[in-house]
C-alpha cells in the first residue's frame, strides 16, 4: 500500500511538471552584467554600444541594451538547445523553432552549461542567466498582442520558427506569443514565474 501511495505521489508530481512545462523555454536568455573588457584572444564578444549585437559559440544572438544587459534577439532554438544540452525535449520538432517543453530547472542546466561552455570567452563578471521579471518585463518593450500577426499567434497547432514575428523596439523577436518563457523570479506560493504567452494562448502570465 506505501508503495502504491509513493507511485501515485511520484507520478502526479510528475504530470504536474509536465503540465507546467507543456511549452516553456528558456528564451531570450540574458547576458549581464554591461562588460568592460573583450574575450579571450582579443574577439570583441559582448562589447558594443547600445543596439550593438554579438553572437557567441553556440550561434545565439545578442542585443546590447540601453539599460548595459544583453538579451538573446531569439528564442533559444532547438539546435542550439541541443548544442549545450545534447538533447531535444520538443513536442514540435524543428532546429529553427523555440525549444518547448522545458522545465524550469533545466532552464537553468542550459545557462549553466552554456556559461561552462562560454568561460574562456565571456568578459570577467559576465554571466549567461534567465532574465529576472524586471529584466523579461524591460525586454518585452510594453509590445502588445493586438500588434501581432493573429493576435500573438493563437489558433496555431505549433510554435513559429524563431524571428518569424515581428521585432519589437529592442529589436528582440517573440518575447510575447509564441512559447511560454521562464524568469529567474518566483510568485507567491514559490510558484516560478512563466512570461509572454503562447501560440496557443493570449495571456501574459
């Protein structure tokens, strides 16, 4: 009887994460804080001023912000999700689409790994993180769904390849509408925060 109450415990735990996660990215990863040196070999990674773009190793693409962080100009895809994780948990497979179904804790293995696999070229001090929710909030730049093409991409059966929306005034792609999208940040109940809505929905949290 123990074991059948563990089982059942262990398995709506793990139907709860799954829903969750159902399509959850780490996207638009930030880059912070603003450096002051090159990387190694004198490449200029992660120096430029505002609007300036850097890509590093894995081929992700950064903005350089007014505020002095970088944010992914994507969506991390799956390729590159691939690239550091050696593995691909996506319903809708695709190498330029968002990597989904993600959990919150493996988020957090990617920028771990990408920051592992980026040490000798990132300036010291720098450090590849989930965005906080001021920091997701600052990236959306106060982009409404009402701007997108079929209101956020709803009523599609799957996400959109990457840089298929439209650009917000950062220059940034899809920050609202086509996956869900992880934050560093915690609601009450230590809940962790999911940001920007869907191509299956149009709330933003």
């Amino acid at each position: 009887e123990a074991e059948a109450v563990a089982k059942k415990k262990a398995e709506d735990e793990a139907r709860a994460k799954a829903e969750l996660a159902a399509t959850a990215a780490p996207t638009n990863v930030a880059a912070h804080p603003k450096p002051a040196s090159t990387g190694t070999a004198g490449a200029p990674l992660f120096t430029a001023p505002a609007g300036g773009l850097a890509t590093n190793s894995v081929g992700m693409i950064f903005v350089h912000l007014a505020s002095g962080f970088w944010a992914a100009k994507y969506e991390v895809t799956q390729a590159e999700y691939q690239k550091v994780m050696g593995n691909n948990p996506s319903k809708s497979v695709a190498d330029r689409q968002p990597v989904e179904t993600v959990s919150w804790n493996d988020a957090v293995e990617f920028t771990r790994k990408l920051n592992e696999s980026e040490r000798d070229r990132l300036p010291a001090g720098m450090a590849y993180a989930l965005p906080t929710d001021k920091q997701w909030k600052e990236l959306l730049a106060a982009q409404r769904f009402d701007e997108l093409p079929g209101r956020g991409f709803t009523g599609r059966s799957r996400p959109l390849t990457v840089g298929q929306g439209p650009a917000n005034k950062l220059g940034l792609h899809d920050v609202l509408g086509n996956v869900w999208e992880w934050t560093r940040d915690t609601a009450p109940g230590e809940k962790r925060l999911l940001k920007g809505g869907a191509f299956n929905s149009i709330s933003y949290d």
